[in-house]
C-alpha cells in the first residue's frame, strides 16, 4: 500500500522519513496550505487576536522590522530572510 494513503478510515496516516525538520503531521514536506492552515489554527487558539487581521506573511514583516529595529545591517536582514518568491533575484543597483 502506498505510504500517503491510510489504511483504513479509522487509522491514522502512517509517518514517512523524510528527515524533515519541519513537516506535515503525516511526515511530508510543507506546502504553503500546511502553513496557512496551522497559522490559522494557531491564531484561532490565541487571545485578544483577530485572525482575519493576520497572514502568515505577517510574520515575515515583524521579523524584518524587529531585526530593523535593533540595528541588524540590511544584507543580513536579507540573507535571513531570503526572497518571497523562488524565482525573486537581487533587484537593487547596490
């Protein structure tokens, strides 16, 4: 049987060794609904949140602002976080 599907309605998804660090709950590599959906439920489980106010890639502008804030060099910001998109290359003139 092959490992992404269950094997029976009443079992859980057998994990896969993938050597993830971060990973799906049946062991696969996230995609970015695995993301959105966790961020939800997270934000769901918060107080004093409203989560219509919050995408994931809130947490990546805090991130830069916070490192902003304390001085970190924009290069360093930029290699840390890398390009919102695979394809996004270096598009400034420095």
């Amino acid at each position: 049987m092959p490992p992404s599907e269950p094997r029976s309605s009443n079992q859980t998804w057998p994990r896969q060794a993938h050597n993830l660090v971060f990973h799906s709950d049946v062991g696969t590599e996230l995609d970015p609904s695995h993301v959105r959906r966790a961020f939800r439920a997270a934000l769901a489980r918060a107080e004093g949140v409203t989560a219509a106010e919050w995408i994931p890639r809130e947490l990546r502008h805090s991130f830069v602002s916070l490192l902003s804030d304390q001085g970190v060099p924009l290069e360093e910001i930029s290699r840390l976080v890398g390009p919102r998109r695979r394809s996004t290359g270096s598009r400034s003139g420095r």
